[in-house]
C-alpha cells in the first residue's frame, strides 16, 4: 500500500534525489524500462536509500523501440529482464510514489543526475498516466531547485578542466549510471576549495 505525504514538513535537511531511466527511446511516449532513484546527503558521501525497478514489458511494447535502444538493452540483458520479469505499471508507480513520498517526510529532496529535467519528466508523465494523484504527491515532495550534472560538466570545462576524466564505464543500466554520477560529483566537489567564514551565512533567502 502506498502511503502519499499531501504536504511534506518545511524543516526538513536537504537532501539529493539521483534518478535515472532507462527507456525505449528518446521519443516522446518511449516506455520506462528500468527506473533508479538514490537519495544521498547533500555532498553524496552519505546514502540514504536507493530503489532500482525493472519495468515489466512486452512484445507489442518493442514495436515502437528505437533501433539504437535496442541494441544496447539487448546487449546489457535489460530487455530480456524486462520481458521475464519485473513491475506491472500499476506496482511500479506506487513503488516509486512510496519511495519518494516516505523520503520526503524527513528530507528536502532536490533532484539531481546528468539530465534530471529529461528523467523526471518522463517519471512524472508514466505516474500521470497511472493516478494523477500519484503524479501530484510526488510532484509535491520535490523542490524546484534540481542538481544537473551536465550544468557543473560544461562549466569545469569552460574553465579549463576536464570532467569526463576517468569516468568509470557504464552498461546503460540506471545502478551503473547513477554509481558514475555520484561519482564524478564527489569528484567535481573535491575541485572546488573548502568555504570561509564570510560565505557560509543563511541559505534559506535564495531557496
């Protein structure tokens, strides 16, 4: 049973929600095949909780597949998981509805990954089609300020830094992207000096 949080408390710590889908396409309308969400503390080293949910499909799902898609899914045995196993829609929305909305009672969740507008669009559209009162309670749970890894990525190179450096590899599933992710952020925060005392007032005017 989902429980749904209509109005999350306001003195809640900020906390990173990390998300990543791995879909059928890019096209609008592509089919969520596998979702990751992880909740971390604001500077990743703690972890709070993580849920990884393979999205039940099936051969009718395939016809619209992007040929691109497909080939890799297939290589990294997602398609196949997907196809043998995994969440009806109805399970996989109050899993991740529960997910978050039991995160949010304690944190202030802000979402975060290499392109969190693209992934929580497509989230919050599969739990719209579900219950729009699902899409309205987690809706509800996120904040509007969002962790967009491809932002930091583009500003360290403009300042001479290279951040793809030694990135680990990833099979295109959400456990590997979201392990670079979380990575490569560690990485880019060990790159900016520790705050003195003038910079460390209150926060809470610019949120």
């Amino acid at each position: 049973m989902t429980t749904i949080i209509a109005t999350p408390p306001a003195a809640r710590p900020d906390a990173l929600l990390w998300l990543d889908l791995e879909t059928t396409g890019l096209h609008t309308g592509a089919r969520i095949l596998e979702t990751g969400l992880r909740c971390t503390s604001m500077d990743a080293r703690e972890e709070i909780a993580r849920l990884t949910l393979i999205h039940h499909i099936t051969a009718g799902d395939l016809i619209s597949m992007e040929i691109d898609a497909m080939r890799m899914h297939m290589d990294n045995g997602l398609l196949a998981a997907c196809e043998t196993m995994g969440a009806t829609e109805d399970d996989a929305a109050a899993d991740i509805t529960g997910f978050i909305t039991t995160l949010a009672v304690t944190h202030r969740l802000h979402p975060a990954g290499t392109n969190p507008q693209f992934d929580l669009t497509r989230l919050l559209d599969f739990l719209a089609l579900q219950d729009p009162d699902l899409h309205q309670a987690v809706t509800t749970c996120l904040h509007y300020r969002r962790l967009d890894l491809t932002a930091i990525r583009l500003l360290l190179q403009a300042a001479g830094h290279n951040p793809y450096a030694g990135d680990p590899s990833t099979r295109h599933r959400v456990d590997d992207c979201l392990d670079r992710d979380i990575h490569d952020y560690r990485r880019y925060l060990s790159l900016i000096p520790p705050a003195r005392r003038r910079d460390t007032g209150s926060h809470e005017q610019g949120l």
